[in-house]
C-alpha cells in the first residue's frame, strides 16, 4: 500500500481497511503514531521496521503500547539492503520496559550475504572496545557496498580509505557485539572540545510530553566554537513551554554543557517520507558546515 500523504491517521486506515501487518518508516513517522490520542491498541501486531536515528525512548514505549513490534535496522544508499538489524532476543522479554527500549536501537545480526563491519578509529581503523561508551566510525565491506561513486573518483577513493566503506555515521559497541548508532559524523557537535551528539539531547527533548518533533543541530559561538541549538515541533493543544523551560528541563537530564543554548519553536522541514531536513535547519543556525556548503555552492 503506497500513501501519497504519511501521517498516523494514514497509517491506521490502511492497516484498518486492508489488514496491514508490516510497513517500513522513518523514527520521525514513529512519533506521530505515538502522538496519536483515544486510539486503542491494534487487534493484531504490526511489525514495523525503522531505520535511521534511534525512536526516543517516549515514542518507543507509546507504540509498542499500540500493538506495533518494532525492529529497528540499519541502513545506508551505499550499502544493498539492510546490512544488520536489531534481531531480538528471547531472554530480553522478561526486562524491564525502560531496558528493551534501549535494546531495541541497537543492531547486532548481520545479513546474510554480507560480509563484515566494525567500529574503529576513522584514521587508525583500530576498532574500539565493546564498553558501549567509546566511539568511532561505523565501516563496512562486502559484496553488497557499492563499487564508488558516479564520476567522482576522489569521493571513492575517500570513502574506501583502508580497504573499508566510511559509512559517516558515529557508534559504539556494546559487550555481546551489538552496535549502536549515536550521530552522524556531520552532526557531532564540537563544544570547547567536547564532543556532543545530537542524538543524545534530542532524547531528551522528547522525553518533554509538549514535544512532538525535535531536531538539534551546531550554531557557531564565539566562546566554545559551537553549541547546540534545538528546533523543537509541538504537540497539538499543549501548553507552549518557554525556550528558557525546555533548556531547564534537558539541564535536569543531561550535562550542562551539552544542553541547548537556545530553542527554536517552529515546523521541522521533511522529506515525502518524513526524515527531518538538518542541512536546512543546519543554514538556519548558521553552522559552520552549512556556511561552507553554501559558499561552495554544494
């Protein structure tokens, strides 16, 4: 069933008229079915396999309070398919709820015609250890990885540094082996040195019930050289909170220095499939990146 408008109201028509019982989608798609109100939960499960950055944990937990079950992979354009998911385990059923969440944005079992992956060292390719905590650069190589990019040579040839595909996206390893994605390379955001994933305060954001959307992306700063800046989308017939209320609230659940200096209240710009457009709301903060891109005419 293909809809020409994505929204949870689509959704659950679709699954309601013509029995439905798996669909793909972005996390942002997640959390307008989580936002719906009076819905009971489905008669049947509805599988749904998400990918790109991690469901919050508020949204993961209102879904699957629907009936959905989902699975969260990874994938990327370069890559054939989707190169490792979230494959879950019996024994984690009998966790607790706020444990499964955070199992459930991890990716550990990999395709069956794909060959390796790893975490390491852009540089070194030194892969990191599995504490879960230390980061590096998720890489790739198999039969299924593209051969290079179309009439762009120098773009290959950076892409397969070391023999590996450089996929620009952040992880960690976990003790059994599981990864998990916590930003793209682009979206770090690099205060006084300390290195702050956007990935992280976004979670947080959306732990606040008035949130619907959030987005967090650099704005330069003449002191630390970048800080977070927030777009926040809210809720409909919510109580507007404050800039100054949200920044407490993140300031309750994270580092001081990895909150947001200033929020934004306005419409996330999307994509047709809802992915949230950061290299607009990047040219809106003003972040080095998108200053450069610019004057490049990229």
């Amino acid at each position: 069933m293909c809809l020409r408008k994505v929204s949870a109201e689509t959704v659950f028509d679709a699954i309601d008229t013509h029995a439905v019982d798996h669909f793909c989608a972005a996390p942002i798609v997640m959390a307008m079915i989580a936002n719906t109100t009076g819905r009971a939960a489905l008669a049947t499960p509805v599988r749904v396999l998400t990918a790109g950055s991690p469901p919050p944990a508020a949204v993961l937990r209102a879904v699957l309070a629907l009936g959905f079950d989902v699975d969260h992979v990874y994938g990327i354009t370069e890559v054939c398919g989707t190169p490792v998911s979230c494959v879950w385990q019996d024994a984690w059923d009998a966790l607790p709820p706020a444990e499964q969440c955070a199992l459930r944005v991890r990716q550990g079992a990999r395709g069956a015609v794909f060959e390796d992956l790893m975490v390491a060292d852009s540089e070194t390719l030194q892969p990191v250890p599995r504490d879960g905590q230390t980061t590096g650069e998720l890489l790739m190589r198999g039969n299924t990885v593209m051969m290079g990019y179309l009439k762009n040579p120098s773009a290959t040839r950076q892409a397969f540094s070391g023999g590996w595909f450089h996929t620009g996206d952040v992880a960690v390893v976990h003790e059994n082996g599981y990864i998990q994605i916590t930003d793209r390379c682009k979206d770090v955001i690099i205060s006084g040195g300390e290195n702050i994933s956007s990935i992280e305060i976004e979670e947080a954001l959306h732990a606040h019930p008035a949130v619907l959307h959030a987005a967090v992306v650099a704005q330069p700063d003449d002191k630390w050289g970048e800080v977070p800046c927030a777009f926040v989308e809210l809720k409909a017939g919510v109580q507007t909170p404050t800039p100054q209320e949200l920044i407490a609230f993140c300031q309750q659940r994270l580092a001081r220095f990895k909150c947001p200096q200033r929020v934004i209240f306005d419409e996330l710009p999307k994509t047709a499939t809802g992915k949230i457009q950061k290299f607009l709301l990047r040219q809106r903060a003003g972040s080095r990146d998108a200053i450069v891109r610019l004057a490049s005419g990229a």
